[in-house]
C-alpha cells in the first residue's frame, strides 16, 4: 500500500514539473530575470525515480501545514530552492562588491547614465560623454523633488523618454511622512535590483540565522490592496506596492485566500487575515512592511477575539463584514466548522494575551517586518507582549525611491544596514552642511564611521543626485562598505528657535522619562510645535506639545510631565540653552484616549496618497487638523 502511494506521488509529481518550473520562470521574469531559465536545467532538470524518491523524503521533512495540496507543496518547494540558490549567488557578487566599492558604485552610475543618455534630461546633461563618477558630480547639481516636479508631469502625461528610456510601471507616490507626497516614477529596473539585492539577499541571510524558516509552512502577510488611480496615459498611480493577488502562483504561500485581497475595507480585510491564519495552527511566519501594522493588527485580534472563535467553531465568515456576494461565497467555500480550533484557541485566550502568538501558533518561526526608525516602538512593544518569544528581523531599508540597504544580522537587536552598493549610487551630506547652499558630497568609500549623514542618491528610475532627506550614522564597515543606522528624517525635526531635535534624540528623551512613571509603557506618541495650534497651544513662549498614548496609567503628575523635558534637556544642550533662557516654554505633555493613534491614522491617510501597506506614523505633525483631532481626544 505505501508502495503505491508513493508511486502515485511520483506520477503527480512527474506531471506536475513542467507546470512548477514555468512557474518558478514567470516569477523571474515578472522581475526581469531573464537569466533564470538557463539554471533551471541542473537546478531541476528532468528527475529520474531515485532523484524524485529523494525529492520525497526532502518534502515531507519539511512540511508542517495541514491541507496542503501537493501542487501548492511543490511550488514552494521550488520556489524555496530557487530563491536560495539565487541568494547565495548575490551573496557571493555583493561580499566582491564590498571589497572595492569605488568600483561597484562607478559601474552602477555609468550603467544608470547610459541607459538613459537619450532621454530628454540625459540629453540636457550630455549623460552619454559622462566617464567616470567625478564628471558626473561636476556637471549635475544636488536636487530636490521641485527639480522633477514638472518632468514628472509630462512623463503622467504619456510623454516618452523624459527621465527614464523605459516606461515607469507606476509613478509611485511618497508616504508624505515629512511633508507633501511625491509622485515618483517607478521602474522594472527599480523592481529587479530590490529583488535581486534586497529580496534574495535577505532570504539568504534569514534562513542562515533562523533555518527553521525553510519549513513548507505558510506565511500570513498583512497586506492591504491599495486603491489606484491613473494618469492621462494610463500609468497607474499609487503607493509603490503589489498586491499578493496579482501574483496567483504565490498564493499558496499565504494563509490569506485571494477573495479576501479584493475587499476595499482595512478593517473587514484585517479580519480576514486574522480569522484564515488562526485556523492554521502550524503558521511559520508573520510579515508586513512595517511593525506597526503587526502591531495594530494584534490590538485588533484581542478586540475582536470573541468574533473570530465563533466563525472557526461555526465554519462562517463573520455576517457584518461588508463583502461583495461573490467574495464572501467563495471566502464561506473555504471555511469549515472546527470546534477542536476553537476551544484550542479560547483556553489560549483566557490566559490573557501576553505570547499569544507564540499560544496561538506553537510553530511560529519569525517576524518579519522592519522595526527600525519610527517603527522602533512598535517591535518594542510586539517584543514584550504579543509576540514574546518569537524573533524578530528588520530585513532591508528601502524607500519609494527604492532598495538602500539590507541587513546581514537577523539576530542583532540593533538594526543596522550594510549599504548596497549596486542598488544606487550613493553620495553622502555630513551633518553639519545640511543647510548650506551648495554643500559638497562625499563618496562611498569616503564616509567616516561615527558620523551622520543625509543620503544622496541617483537610482534606476529617475532621479540623479536627489537628496532623500533620511539621515543615517555610520556605524561601522564591512569589508570596505559602509554599516548605517537610520537616525531621523530631516523633515521631522522639532524646531521652535531653531534648536532641531531629531526624532531619535527625541524618542530616547521619552523612553528615558517613560520608564520612570511606574506602570508605564509607550503605545504611541507625537509632538506638534506650538505654532500650529494657535490659541489653544497653552503657552506664551513657543514650546512642545507632546501626545502620548500610554497602557498601565490614566494620568500623571505635573512633575511627571515635567520629566519628559528634564530628560531633554538632559540629552540637548541647545534645547537646555533655550529652556534656562526662557525662550522656549515648558513642555506640554497631554495622554490621549487609547486608540486615538491608530484613528489619526485614517485621518492622514485620508489626507495623503499612501496606503496602510506604506503608512508611517508621523512623529512631528505640521497639519493643525491633526493636532486638533488629538486635543480632542485628550484625556488628562
């Protein structure tokens, strides 16, 4: 009997190769790879009976998922191999690159230039007659979005051959987290360097810091399918993202089906994904962009526990959730009663929600999202409550504009990103010129480690020696390529009498203060300069108005509050200065209702292009509205 079974595996399987490998060659072309069929033939080739009898025990050793097709098996399978073996191999070209980055970085430039020296802005800028990196630095000037701004337009207008000598996929709009979003062009090339550099790099370090991660086991993303608009030409325009869904062959890599990508609403689809992974007891990891989102998506499974236990023990999609009639019929399709799942999970829950991911799916192997930057508190708080137990990797640091850095040291608790040096070509503003009319750069290879920052960057869709306006400290090297640390976003500085406090000298202020008001913890906060408040700012001098969201208390002292700029001071000695002079009044510390972030939250994005894939809370608001809104929710 078990002969024939396996026998009937390896006749699916024999009929089933050719399928798995066409698919494993579209996902390399839909990123551009044309190279990935010529590995294919070693890589898999045609299996004999002993090979495919191998192929068996290898599967079964990693399967953990229950339902599992054997088609869904094998394309991960695949797919799990394919990724690594290319991982490997930008592994290896990317530890060469960082043995002589002057070279790696001038060869990314001179390719960037002369693929579009016959566009409109390569022909302004004799692109074509560039040799060499210093040619380039002398003849383009630093740039700011204004530069593009109308270029842009003419490209949303059909318009070929402006910035770029191929067509953008997407004109990509920016999260607006310092200002105004941009509209940005998006490119294939763009796609391919984060899949090549960012994506296989990361795997590959991933699953050499936490193995575990190669178990065929399904992964529940937190994705939300953004709303898109387009241009004259048709473009689409929209946060640069793609839906899970429009990629059906990674499917069945997810605990979410593909109905639930088609529904509009965050909330109803945030249930959807809650409810299709809590039935899968053997989930491997959670991923999402950004900590936050994982983080918000835990607040809500614990609000909304009771709902989710009764459509598993019923076999019911929840009867409230707005859905269209043919989504919710082939959701209900998919779901079977399961009471075992249910009286599993309500024991779990009664023991409070401190682990419960860990309770909840015993096999959890990771959680994947970047937990650095404004999204620090956040892999905080999931560290030592939802999520205890479960490790942590902040794979890349990327930006609409595109892939900067991926991070070798899953298992740091520091997050640090080595510097791609392929991605983009990179130039470096020290600190203190960020405000001089024409400050000059530095090179890759020219950094001092110790030193912060802004980066510079001339990348595959567009833009050419454009500030990003991210600071970074380098914090060491490897090889000969520079370690960063994100620092703060030059948009998002406090800055009443020209002190600028960064978010980074900020939020270690308020962690400082925070861990000495007993039975605080930090949700979430904000500040506002008072002269976006007007009359109601409470003060005569210019000073911080501060909102916090805290768990654990309802109210603190006036000298409680006094101590979040007792620790400022204590960090800035221009903010001290100020403070001893009278020319910057007191701080104003107000505690919000619980949950009022995650409402401002709807409210900017409602003001804004981006999408909750690529939402990141602002730390310093310049919009009143948003300051009115949290005064309105003010609680002490």
């Amino acid at each position: 009997m078990r002969r024939m079974e396996n026998l009937a595996f390896k006749a699916i399987l024999c009929s089933g190769i050719i399928g798995i490998l066409a698919v494993i060659v579209a996902v390399g072309q839909s990123f551009g790879l044309p190279v990935m069929v010529r590995p294919l033939p070693t890589a898999f080739g045609v299996l004999s009976l002993g090979g495919m009898a191998l192929l068996w025990r290898d599967l079964r050793g990693r399967v953990k998922g229950e339902n599992r097709t054997v088609g869904s098996l094998l394309s991960q399978y695949f797919a799990v191999k394919l990724v690594g073996w290319l991982g490997k191999r930008q592994r290896a070209k990317l530890e060469t690159d960082t043995q002589d980055i002057r070279r790696a970085q001038e060869e990314t430039l001179l390719k960037r230039l002369q693929k579009n020296a016959n566009t409109l802005y390569g022909k302004q800028y004799d692109f074509g007659s560039i040799k060499d990196c210093e040619a380039f630095r002398q003849r383009h000037p630093v740039t700011g979005y204004e530069h593009y701004r109308e270029l842009v337009k003419r490209v949303a207008a059909g318009e070929a051959a402006v910035l770029t000598a191929e067509r953008p996929l997407i004109l990509a709009m920016t999260s607006g987290t310092s200002g105004q979003s941009s509209m940005l062009l998006s490119t294939k090339d763009t796609n391919t360097e984060f899949f090549l550099q960012g994506v296989c790099v990361g795997l590959e370090a991933m699953q050499r810091a936490f193995p575990a991660t190669e178990s065929l086991q399904r992964t529940l993303k937190f994705f939300y399918t953004p709303t898109l608009r387009h241009s004259e030409a048709g473009i689409p325009i929209g946060p640069n993202s793609s839906t899970p869904a429009s990629s059906r062959h990674m499917l069945h890599l997810l605990t979410t089906p593909e109905p639930a990508f088609r529904v509009p609403s965050e909330r109803d689809t945030l249930y959807l994904h809650l409810l299709f992974a809590l039935k899968d007891r053997s989930l491997g990891t959670l991923e999402s962009n950004f900590a936050s989102t994982v983080f918000y998506a835990f607040r809500a499974l614990q609000e909304r526990w009771d709902e989710l236990l009764t459509d598993i023990e019923l076999g019911r999609v929840n009867p409230n959730l707005k859905l269209e009639p043919d989504v919710r019929s082939a959701l209900e399709k998919l779901m079977a009663a399961d009471p075992g799942r249910a009286s599993e999970l309500r024991a779990h829950g009664e023991s409070g929600f401190e682990g419960i991911a860990m309770r909840a799916w015993p096999q959890l192997n990771l959680v994947l999202a970047v937990d650095s930057g404004s999204n620090q508190i956040y892999g905080e708080m999931l560290r030592q409550h939802y999520c205890k137990g479960v490790p942590f990797y902040s794979p890349f640091y990327a930006a609409t504009e595109g892939l900067i850095g991926v991070n070798l040291w899953p298992e740091q608790e520091r997050r640090q990103y080595l510097l791609c040096p392929r991605a983009m070509f990179c130039e470096f503003l020290p600190e203190a010129s960020l405000d001089e009319e024409n400050p000059q750069t530095l090179l890759m290879d020219q950094v001092q480690e110790g030193h912060n920052y802004e980066l510079v960057i001339t990348n595959a869709s567009g833009l050419f020696r454009y500030r990003l306006g991210d600071i970074l400290k380098v914090v060491g090297f490897h090889n000969k390529c520079p370690v960063v640390e994100f620092q703060y976003r030059r948009g998002q500085m406090l800055s009443v009498r020209g002190e600028k406090v960064s978010e980074a000298l900020f939020l270690g202020a308020l962690k400082h203060a925070v861990a000495q008001w007993q039975g605080a913890k930090l949700v979430d906060y904000c500040c506002a300069e008072s002269g976006i408040l007007g009359e109601s700012s409470g003060g005569a001098q210019p000073q911080y108005n501060v909102f916090l969201e805290l768990k654990g208390v309802r109210n603190l002292s006036e000298e409680q509050r006094y101590k979040l700029d007792q620790c400022l001071q204590e960090d800035s000695a221009v903010y001290k200065s100020f403070r001893l002079k009278g020319s910057i009044g007191p701080m104003r510390v107000q505690l919000v209702s619980e949950g009022a972030f995650q409402e401002l939250k709807g409210h900017m994005m409602a003001y804004s292009n981006t999408s909750p894939n690529t939402f990141k809370m602002h730390r310093v608001i310049r919009r009143k509205e948003y300051a009115d809104f949290l005064l309105g929710k003010t609680i002490s």
